[in-house]
C-alpha cells in the first residue's frame, strides 16, 4: 500500500509540475507580453523542471528506503 501511495503521488505532482511547464510554453510564445514578463517565465519554467527532477529523485529514494526496491540497496 505505501508503494502505490508514494507512486500516485509522484504521478500528481509530475503531472502538476507538467502543467506549470506547458502553461509557461504556451505564454512564452505570446507576443504581446513584455520582454521581462517572458525572461521571467523562462525562468520559471527551467525552475519547475528542475523540481520535477527533485521530486522523481526523491521518489527513488524513498523506494530504496523504504526497501520497496528489492533489487537496489545502498
């Protein structure tokens, strides 16, 4: 059961993170929003990949230790 929690919570916030990026995309590509406006939206959007990369390494960790990963221990 702790198994299946951890991975559909992972499975939300990736999604979660997911949207962020593509909402961030699909404004970047606006024309009529300020130059700033779409640095700082660039940014943003490399930040949430960043967090989403976190938290897939974190989901591996708490696999291993939890031991939920037979085959991997450190």
């Amino acid at each position: 059961m702790l198994f299946w929690g951890l991975t559909l919570g992972i499975i939300g916030k990736v999604l979660l993170g997911a949207t962020v990026i593509m909402v961030h995309s699909k404004i970047t590509h606006e024309k009529r929003i300020d130059g700033l406006v779409l640095m700082e939206m660039k940014r943003e959007k490399r930040i949430a990949l960043m967090g989403i990369v976190l938290m897939i390494i974190g989901y591996v960790l708490e696999l291993v230790s939890y031991d939920l990963l037979g085959f991997i221990s450190f």
